[in-house]
C-alpha cells in the first residue's frame, strides 16, 4: 500500500530532504522527511523522520515520527515518535519507540529501550535487555531475553531457514545487480515499463493481478497436449522471469517519486538504488512484505504488458504506414 499510496501524491506535495555521498551526517535539527544513504551515514541532530541505507548507519538523535533504515551495521540510539522498521547484518536499538519490525543477522534490543507497544523480531541472534510493553515475537536460531515483555512468542529459527534466507539475499542482490545492468545498457526499454507503471499505478495493479491467473491458465490449457509442452516450458520460462524483473520497475518508480519530491537530481543508476533499497526494507517486513511483494508483482507484471501491447501497436502501425 506504502508504494501505490506514494505514487499516487502529486509532486510538490511532500517536503523531502535528500543527502547522499560516501559519509553524510546531520549536525543541525532538519524540520523535514529526511532521505539519506551513503557508506557511513550519522545522525546527530533531530529530524522529522528518517528513511536511510548505509554500510554503517548510526541515529544518535530522535526521530519525530518513523525510522526506516537498512543497512550492513544499524545502531538507534535516538528516540522514535513512530515505528522502527529495520533490516541489515548487525541491528542495535537503544532508544525508544512505538513499534519495532526488524529482520536481520544479529539484533539487539538495549537495555534503556522502552518499545510502547509491539516488537517483531526476526533473525539469527536476538538479544532483548530492555522494555516491550505488550506483545514480542520472536523468530531466531538462539534468543536471549532478560528484558520485559507483556507476552512473549519466540519460535525457534532450524538452520534450513537460515539458508532460505540466505538463498533470498543472494537472488535480492542478483536482482540489484540485473536492475542496473537494465538502467545502465537498455534504458529505453525498462524505462518505457517504469513509464507505464507511474502513469496507472492503481489501475495496472489490478490488471497485472488477474493477468498472472489468466497467464497461467493459458499456460495450462497450452501443455495439455503433447505438442503444446515445450511451448509451454518456454512461455513459462518467460512468465517466471517476467516474475522476477516485475519488482525492479516498481523499484525505479519508487525511487522516482522520492527524489521528485525531494527535488533531487540524481542520475538513473542512484534513483534506482534508492527505490530498490526502500522497497526490499519493506518486502523484509513480516506479513505486511508478502502483501506488499504481491502488490509490487501485480503493478510491475500490469506495467510490463501494457508496454509490450504499446510496442506491439506502435510496431504495426510504422508497418501500415
């Protein structure tokens, strides 16, 4: 819901402050929605809210409202007015916030923390010395937890899970790379898609649902013969890799739409980072992901398709021509 809603806004519509380089740092209260990402990103005065990637990324101030942050080292030791939405390798939270949703390798929850409502914890190691309020779930191959909680659920992580999750990084870090190959080496055509999917987010969304159905069915109806099998195999091939890529044009949309309202002249290869990092914080967010993951999908798939249709009448009418 998080991407449709923020590609419906209009531009000019939300105040955005973008900082990006090798170690961008805040010294100064910003009075905004804070963008930021960079090798080592540090922020040491308050901000409104605060959405970052980073190698290391540390919050040594509060936050008004949410933290989203992803990153290979994340330590919050600033307050949070809204959620803390995390995922990266080594996790930290020292300071206080309404909820917490983490995914990650090593998480720890500080001893001065005070979580007012919920904590969802995902990880390898998990550790909680400070306060939850109501309700900690905790899914984890070991978790130690000598804080307090009004009712704690831990669900022992088997090693088979870990290497799933391993197996899902590499194919997020595959994708990465892919997408930048699309942006670097065939522009045209993957913004041509991107394109689509700004233009009719909510409409394209829909469409894209039901076509991953009907394609499927087709599909089928095209295998129950035994001349139609490798037809078949082939088109499904195709639909399965269709499946795959659908995400990274809704990644480059996302990105787009941060860095127009943050009236940020990036080139193609940062914007799509961005909106790749952000959208695959939220896919790690346990239930919310999948719906959010379906909804990528189905507005990437929608978006594909209308392009090639686009292609396709553009192509015969210069034949007519």
């Amino acid at each position: 819901m998080f991407i449709l809603v923020l590609l419906l806004i209009p531009s000019g519509a939300q105040a955005l402050t973008f900082l990006s380089g090798d170690q961008p740092q805040i010294d100064t209260p910003i009075p905004d929605d804070v963008v930021a990402s960079g090798g080592i990103v540090t922020i040491n005065a308050p901000v409104d809210s605060l959405t970052v990637a980073g190698g290391t990324v540390t919050v040594n101030a509060p936050v008004k409202s949410d933290i989203i942050a992803a990153g290979g080292t994340l330590v919050i030791n600033g307050d949070a007015g809204g959620k803390v939405i995390a995922a990266g390798g080594d996790i930290e939270v020292n300071g206080n916030a309404t909820n917490v949703l983490i995914t990650g390798g090593s998480i720890r929850i500080g001893r001065d923390a005070v979580i007012q409502r919920d904590a969802v914890i995902s990880g390898g190691e998990v550790t909680s010395e400070g306060v939850v309020m109501r309700n900690l779930t905790v899914s984890a191959t070991t978790f130690n937890n000598t804080g307090t909680a009004g009712n704690v659920t831990f669900e022992e992580r088997e090693e088979s899970g870990l290497l799933v999750s391993g197996i899902l990084v590499l194919l997020a870090v595959g994708l990465l790379i892919l997408g930048l190959i699309f942006v670097r080496f065939v522009p045209d055509p993957f913004l041509a898609v991107v394109y689509e999917v700004e233009r009719r987010p909510v409409v394209f969304t829909v469409l894209g649902f039901i076509a991953h159905f009907v394609t499927m069915i087709v599909l089928l109806i095209i295998a129950i013969t035994i001349i139609g099998i490798p037809i078949a195999l082939f088109l499904g091939l195709l639909f399965i890799a269709s499946m795959l890529i659908s995400t990274l044009f809704v990644a480059y949309a996302l990105g787009d739409a941060i860095a127009s309202r943050a009236k940020w002249r990036a080139g193609r290869i940062w914007i799509f980072i961005l909106g790749f990092v952000i959208l695959y914080i939220l896919l790690a967010i346990p239930l919310l992901g999948m719906i959010i993951h379906v909804i990528a999908m189905s507005l990437g798939y929608g978006g594909l398709l209308s392009a090639l249709r686009g292609a396709r009448l553009f192509r015969t009418g210069g034949d007519e021509a």
